[in-house]
C-alpha cells in the first residue's frame, strides 16, 4: 500500500521528550511523499481533592503550564523541521484529560495510512495505554521507533515474524510497499521443533513474487519465550525493520502469560511495524 498520509502521536508529559521519532517520521515522509499529521498529546494533570487546597491547586497548574509551553516548543521544532524537508504538516496541540486524548488520537488515526508511536519507556506509562489503544482499535497498521534509534528510516533489511495467522498476514500486505524495496527479507517462523516443518515456505514462495528472494529461518522457542526468542535473533541479525502480526490480551493474561506483542511493545531495540 501507498503511504499518503502519516499521524505522528507524542505524548508530552514530565518525562523527558526524544526528538529521534519526530524526526523519523519526518525522514519517513520525506521518502514516501507523504503528508504528516502530528498530534501533541498534554495530558490535564487534575486532582480534584487539590481544589481545596490553593497551595496545591497553584503547583497542578503550573505543572499543566510547563506541560504546553513544553509541547508548543516541540511543535514549533516540528514545523521548522519539516519546512525544511519539504514535507506537508498539520501539527496540534491537545490538552485534554488522559481518556479524551486516548479516545480522540483513535478517531484521528482511522484516516491515516499509517500510525507513528514512540515505544513506550514504562509498562504502565501513558504511551502505552495510546499506542495499545491505536493499535487494537484504530484498524491501521502503526510504525514503533524505539526513542533512542539512530538509523532513521531505513529499510534495507526487515525481518518479517511469521506464524500463519490472520494478522501477520495483515502486517505483510500493510507492509509491502516497505518488503518490496528491501535488499533483505527474512522469514521467522517459531516454534516447538526447529527441525519438525518449513511453515513459511508457502509464504517465501508469495514474497518472493513481491521482492528480492526472502530468506526463511526456522527457530525452536528458548527457554519457553517465543518473545525473547525472537529479540536474541533481531540482536544478531541487527535488520532495520520488524514486521509483525498484534495480539491482544487482557493485562492480566499478559502478566501471566506474556507474549510476543508485549515483549516487543516494551523492549524492541528496533522500529516494529504491527497490524491487528
């Protein structure tokens, strides 16, 4: 598919804010000709029980000031940036309270063709609540940069984890603009027995069809962890670019269970391009 129209999603908070995925996905529009929408998240810190109390209720909005004058900077570094790349941008600011800015980046997302996120530093962090929001509810595919990758958007190498399933089959045809020019592509297939099957030949045989001939590697589960699995081979293959089917659980089931989606939502060490 044809990239035409990119929604970037930072959340600006107390935390220290990475300039490296504003960046990428500017680089990211620059090569694909695409038009930026980004959305500058600042949400309301409001303790209701604080309103009795002036002291307090006066440190909350200057926590909520430092918030936007911090967001108006990077927005103003955004536009500049962009202007001098050549690339189209709409950039806003919302502060709003936690669940309208979740609810409203949702919305917002459903009319782009793709979704840029920075991976979230904490499990249970603001981030991470939009991007699974974006994610497992928006229906498009969304790009996560890690906030200290320097490569940019490069694809030259992607390594595609395939399980046979609907939606890994929905994040390669997402991605296959992005497969199609790649030098590299490998197929990771995961599973009980390295040995026992070839599950992703059928998928070699369609890719190959698309883009330079892929390369299928078969991998036994380690240590019981399809996740970690999977990121001790990203660190020697050190590709460009992961594409991946989401998987959705509960919170509860992820902290019981884990899985290949949270693992790599909290630790990738590269950019993952998931569908769901």
């Amino acid at each position: 598919m044809a990239y035409r129209t990119i929604q970037l999603c930072l959340v600006v908070d107390d935390e220290p804010l990475s300039q490296v995925v504003a960046d990428y996905a500017l680089s990211f529009c620059d090569r694909e000709k695409a038009h930026v929408t980004a959305q500058l998240a600042v949400p309301i810190l409001d303790l209701p029980s604080a309103r009795l109390l002036p002291l307090v209720h006066a440190v909350i909005d200057e926590v909520n000031e430092r918030r936007l004058n911090k967001a108006t900077a990077e927005r103003d570094r955004i536009e500049v940036s962009a202007r001098l790349a050549g690339v189209t941008i709409d950039c806003n600011i919302v502060q709003q309270p936690y669940i309208q800015i979740r609810d409203n980046f949702v919305a917002g997302a459903r009319l782009s063709d793709l979704i840029i996120l920075p991976r979230p530093t904490a499990l249970l962090s603001s981030e991470q609540g939009i991007i699974e929001a974006i994610l497992f509810g928006s229906g498009r595919p969304v790009l996560v940069v890690p906030p200290d990758w320097t490569r940019g958007p490069v694809f030259r190498r992607i390594v595609v984890a395939w399980d046979g399933g609907q939606y890994a089959a929905r994040a390669i045809g997402d991605a296959m603009s992005l497969l199609a020019k790649a030098d590299e592509v490998e197929i990771v297939c995961i599973g009980p027995d390295a040995n026992k099957s070839m599950a992703g030949a059928d998928l070699a045989q369609h890719l190959a069809r698309h883009c330079k001939v892929p390369k299928l590697t078969e991998l036994q589960i380690e240590f019981g962890d399809a996740g970690r699995t999977l990121r001790d081979h990203l660190a020697t293959v050190t590709p460009d670019l992961l594409v991946m089917g989401a998987y959705a659980h509960s919170r509860f089931l992820q902290f019981i269970l884990g899985g290949v989606t949270s693992s790599m939502l909290s630790d990738a060490s590269l950019p993952v391009f998931y569908s769901h």
